[in-house]
C-alpha cells in the first residue's frame, strides 16, 4: 500500500522489549533474529530520519514487588530471571538520542513516561515493533489509540509467543486501532535526506 507519508518530527518509532530475556524466547511467525534485524533496521532509519526513537524495556526489582500478581488462570512460571534479562539486545541500542523507557507491565503508556516524552518532542504517529505481538505491542497500541496516537504496525518486525497469536492480533485487532504495514513499505515512506 502506498497510502503511508510519515512526518520524521511528528513520527516516533517505539520498539517493544527487543531485551535479552524476550528474544530467547520462541516466536511466531517470524524468528526472534529476524525481528532484531528489521526493528534494527526501523531504528537506524528513523534516528537518520531525525525522528524520535523509544525503546522499550520490561523489568522488575530485585524484590518483584513490582510484578503484577492478581489471580490468573495462566500465570507466568515462577522463575528467577537471569541478571541480564532486561537488557536490550544491542542491535537496537540504545544510541545517542534515543528515549529509554522501563515499564512493569505489559503496556509501555502506563505508569511510564512515554506519553510524557513523545508529547514534549511534538509526536502524533507512533509506528510499533518488537515481541510480543499479542501482549506488549497490542497492549501499547490500545494504550496508544485511546490517547490519540495514529498507529502504524510494522508487522514482519514483531512476533507473537504463537503465530496464532500473531495473526489474530494483525487480522483482527490492529486494524482497528491503526493501519498495518511492512517493513519495508515503512521504510519507503520515510523521506530520504
């Protein structure tokens, strides 16, 4: 489609939890890899672009009394997280210049500075990236759409714990919420300098 124009001073790219402890994780359908690399991509030409570039972590204290823990019939396994768990794999960053945002929950808007930061830099569209599909980038846009955000999905980078998963969010909810694109199609609809 070649409806997309993206504005680099109204346009933030926000990478979803590409962090150590995510990517190792299985994804569907595409690999962990191939994620890394398009989101690396979007990244490198929004920061030429001039556009604001977030990226996004998950993390919790030492203690977890951060975790959220209401009653759920799937919790996450109890587990101690490895020491590096939440850093971000260093393909995306972080680079001169790019917002660092450390959430405790799925979505990256709530309790977070993220709304705060993308205001005072004069963003209005958010592009999306990163795994997991159906937990912290759905959770982010949905965020997103009730604030006002004009959202575009890069949907080959970014992956679902299940390609299920993955396709039902794409089919189903981002059009709702926003317009769903490649990468590549993203890429065209920066302007070249």
């Amino acid at each position: 489609m070649s409806d997309l124009a993206l504005d680099p001073r109204t346009t933030a790219l926000v990478v979803i939890d590409l962090q150590r402890g995510i990517v190792a994780r299985q994804s569907g359908p595409y690999t962990a890899a191939d994620v890394v690399a398009r989101s690396a991509a979007l990244a490198n030409a929004f920061r030429d672009a001039g556009a604001t570039v977030a990226l996004v972590n998950v993390a919790f204290s030492k203690d977890k009394r951060d975790l959220l823990t209401p009653p759920v019939d799937s919790p996450n396994p109890p587990a101690e997280l490895p020491a590096d768990w939440s850093q971000l794999v260093p393909e995306i960053g972080p680079r001169e210049g790019d917002l660092l945002i450390t959430k405790h929950q799925w979505g990256a808007f709530y309790g977070t500075e993220l709304d705060l930061q993308l205001r005072r830099r004069g963003v209005r569209s958010i592009v999306l990236c990163g795994i997991a599909t159906n937990f912290g980038v759905e959770s982010t846009a949905r965020d997103g759409w009730e604030r006002g955000y004009a959202i575009v999905f890069a949907e080959d980078a970014m992956a679902g714990l299940t390609s299920e998963a993955h396709q039902f969010a794409v089919r189903t909810i981002f059009p709702r919420l926003g317009r769903v694109r490649s990468t590549d199609e993203i890429l065209l609809s920066l302007p070249k300098k």
